[in-house]
C-alpha cells in the first residue's frame, strides 16, 4: 500500500514550481516593474515599498493572466477581470486580489516558496517584502 501513495505522490522539482524558486537577485527588478517568472508560475511586482510575488492565476477561474505593461494592468483573457500592481481587483468578476506567494530576501536574492499560497480577501501593506 506504502508503494502505491509513493507512486501518486506529486514530486516537486527542485527549484520548480510547488516549493522555493529562486526569482533573481533584487537588482534585476527595478522599482515600479513587474516580470514573470514562468519556472515559478508567479510575477515580481517591484514597488517602491518592496515586493509582492502574484501567482499569475485568476481568483475567478484559475486563466492564466498576463501583464499587460501598456496598459499598466494585468487582464484577463477568459471573463475580462482586472488586476493592479499589487494585485487588486480593478474589475470583472474576479472575487478577491490575486493570491500571493512567501518572499524572502537573502543575501539580494528573491526566494519565493510556491509551496505555500496567500489567499487574501484585500490588499494590505503588511503584504509587501521590503527589500
């Protein structure tokens, strides 16, 4: 019975999705950008507070959602929502902010535990990593 959970078991890739993914170091993401790190399914969002890693899955439905940087937004391709920098929901049906991954900071390098998700009903600024 042991051999058969050890076979259904998920394995995490190290580094991958599903435990710490190593983002890059601080420098690589000046204030006010937002960059995908696809390895880790989630974006850095650079503010001058610190920084938030989106997970790049829609709260409405689980799309995709990409940043659109001329827009200065993130839009959802499947049911329209919207989303700002920080997550927030700006419109469409989405009914909460985007879910947030742990952030630390260590020796200048970003590491982001996608084994742990952030469900959150709004934004707050005890969310952001300062940096």
């Amino acid at each position: 019975m042991g051999a058969l959970f050890q076979f259904i078991e998920p394995t995490v890739e190290p580094g991958g999705f599903g435990g710490k993914v190593k983002a890059g170091r601080i420098e690589e993401f000046p204030i006010g950008t937002i960059s995908h790190v696809q390895k880790g399914r989630f974006y850095i969002s650079r503010l001058d507070e610190g920084v938030l890693a989106l997970w790049h899955s829609c709260t409405h439905l689980g799309c995709t959602v990409p940043w659109r940087a001329d827009e200065d937004r993130f839009n959802c391709p499947c049911h329209s929502g919207i989303y700002n920098k920080r997550g927030q929901v700006l419109a469409g049906p989405p009914p909460r902010p985007l879910d947030l991954f742990p952030v630390e900071i260590v020796d200048g390098e970003i590491i982001v535990d996608t084994g742990r998700v952030i469900e959150r009903d709004r934004f707050d600024p005890s969310q952001i990593s300062p940096v």
